[in-house]
C-alpha cells in the first residue's frame, strides 16, 4: 500500500481541520478554510519570525461547557 503524501493528503487533512475549527469557533466550514495558513502566508511567517517579530496568535477557544445551548 502506498503512503499517500501528496496534495490531496493535504488537501484532506485541510478539511478536516476546517470542519474542526468550525466546531470549536461556531463558524461555517468555509470561513474556518479561509483562515487556514496557505503556503504564502507560511512563508511570510517564517520569514518574520526570522526578523524577530512575533507571530499574531489566535484568541484561545471558548471552553463549550455543555452542548444543551
């Protein structure tokens, strides 16, 4: 069986992640893959973290203490 490292790996590990975050922060899918970091955006990270500046960090997630809301 071949390991699949490819875009659609990525692509689906993406998803995942978009639907993830769109449970925790009670957005729709696509506005959670929209703030996905891209390749770009990655790059842009790195190169200011190299400059020393810090990297904008996300608010921390409401805590959802039961799901009767």
């Amino acid at each position: 069986m071949r390991l699949r490292h490819g875009p659609a790996r990525r692509r689906r590990r993406a998803a995942k992640h978009a639907h993830r975050e769109a449970i925790r922060y009670g957005v729709t899918r696509r506005e959670a893959a929209e703030r996905e970091p891209t390749s770009a955006r990655l790059d842009a990270n790195r190169a200011r973290q190299q400059r020393g500046e810090r990297c904008a960090t996300r608010p921390p997630a409401p805590r959802i203490t039961s799901r009767a809301d």
